[in-house]
C-alpha cells in the first residue's frame, strides 16, 4: 500500500518536472498551453490519489 502511494505521488509529479527542467534548460523552447498545464493539473491532483489507494488497498476500512 505505501509502495503504491509512493509511486502515484511519484508519477503526478515527474511530468511537472520534467517540464519544468525542460523550459530552464532551453528557456526558448515553444510548449503548447494544454501540454504545460496538464502536468501541473495533474501534479495538484496528487494528494486526491493516497485516501483513493488506502480505501482500494485497506481490507479493513
């Protein structure tokens, strides 16, 4: 269960900072809006997924 939980937060936030390392490398790179602001939806949306997995995962709750 904790794996799990560790790997969601770890996925919500690797696309935001994949981004995020791409445009302070190459700070004149052209990213469409949609794809910059999925990653950061998606990345905010992370403390939503740990009570969905402690719900799927607990037997007991």
């Amino acid at each position: 269960m904790v794996l799990a939980m560790i790997m969601a937060f770890f996925i919500c936030w690797l696309l935001y900072t994949t981004i995020s390392v791409v445009v302070v490398v190459d700070p004149e790179i052209y990213i469409p809006p949609r794809v910059t602001t999925m990653p950061i939806y998606f990345a905010k949306t992370s403390s939503v997924y740990n009570p969905i997995i402690y719900f799927l995962t607990n037997k007991r709750f």
